[in-house]
C-alpha cells in the first residue's frame, strides 16, 4: 500500500470500495456544462482529448449546472486521468516546489500532497482521477469565458484553498470569496465534497469523497471503454 512520507497508509486509503460497476462515459458539452480538455490544451502528450467521468457524475454536473444563477455555467477542466498523466504532474508539481521552498523530504511530500495525489494504479486505492470520480472544474460566463477565480488552475500556493478569501476583509476580493461560494454550494448541494487545498477540484463516489462521507467507495479504478 502506498504510504504517507512518515511510513502510515494515509486515512483515504484505508477506505473500501464497493465497486458499482457505473460506467465512464464522455463528457458532452450542452446545458450551461461546457468542456475543455485542459492538459492536452497545455500540451502534456499523455493527456486525453476528451474528458471521461462515471455516468453518475456526469447526471450530477448537469445538475450543478442548471442550479447556477442566470448568466453562469460550468467548464470541466478534467475527469478521468491516466496514471502516466498522474505520474507527470506529481513529478513536476514536486520539482517546482523544490524550486520555491527550501523543504524536502517528508516535509516536501507533505506539501506535494496537499495538491496532487502519488500516482497509484493500485486496485485498493487508485488516484483519484483514475477512478472517473474526481473532476477539476471552474465557472463561466454563458459565452465560455473562464471566471477569475482568485488564483490560476494547478496554482502551488495557499490562494488556492477554497476557503482562502472567506475571511478577508479586503472588499477587492469579495468576488472570489462569492465565486467560490457559489460553485461550492451548487456542487455540495449534488452529492459533491471538495478538496480544500483545490478550489476547483471535486469529488463524488471515490475514496476522497467516501472519507468525508463516512461511508465506503463506489467507484474504484477503471479505464474507458
């Protein structure tokens, strides 16, 4: 089993799954949920064209989507994730953090984790990605023009703790506190929990999400048919 730097399995991992047996299906643009393939966009090779997600999770983000106010939308950034894309930017994540701290060892591993899983393609604790359960996602206007959301995608700093803006008292960063609030509330009101230290990554039937649920996982990993 795939440990935490300090040698303990890690408290997600310890989950069981109860596999459904739910399909990934492809991610169709339509119903303010709109779709950009955001790795291959950013030219990873190991990067998919298209975005897959179990059925299930699919159902729930057309459900978020048309919760939204008037004039917003959804854009999935990426769904179900291969373990060699996973391996890439676990590794790439680590050396720009190398770069910009002067942590290492378990201190480092500490801080990779709190943004990117350790690739697993272990059947009793996949990544999450390769379970078609985790999705990276953010809000649009209904022209597809990403919002700004407070921080980049895959930003390596604290603003991208979902909560990072919730108690500033600096009014020129009201509207993220309120962008993030609005797609954290539509998506928790679906079945979905967040990763805190991602403001746009989400998660539904997986090992992430079955800790915060108190309950086993339904979705283990799979690959598209």
């Amino acid at each position: 089993m795939t440990t935490d730097p300090h040698g303990e399995p890690l408290p997600w991992q310890q989950v069981p799954i109860a596999e459904c047996g739910e399909p990934l299906e492809r991610v169709i643009p339509g119903d303010r949920l709109l779709v950009d393939p955001i790795y291959r966009r950013l030219g990873y090779p190991e990067a998919l064209d298209r975005v897959f997600l179990r059925t299930g999770v699919i159902d729930r983000l057309r459900a978020a989507a048309q919760a939204l106010p008037d004039g917003f939308a959804i854009q999935v950034w990426d769904g179900w994730r291969p373990v060699s894309l996973q391996s890439r930017l676990y590794n790439d994540y680590k050396a720009e953090l190398v770069d910009s701290s002067s942590l290492d060892g378990a201190e480092l591993e500490d801080l990779v984790a709190k943004f990117v899983s350790m690739p697993s393609s272990d059947p009793t604790h996949p990544s999450p990605h390769l379970t078609g359960g985790a999705v990276d996602l953010t809000l649009t206007d209904l022209t597809g023009t990403p919002l700004d959301m407070g921080s980049s995608f895959d930003e390596l700093t604290e603003r991208s703790y979902t909560d990072y803006y919730g108690t500033t008292s600096d009014n020129s960063h009201t509207i993220f506190r309120e962008r993030r609030e609005m797609l954290l509330a539509v998506m928790h009101g679906v079945g979905f929990t967040n990763f805190e230290s991602e403001w746009w990554h989400f998660d539904y039937g997986d090992q992430f999400w079955a800790e915060a649920m108190s309950r086993s996982a339904v979705y283990g990993k799979v690959s598209p048919v």
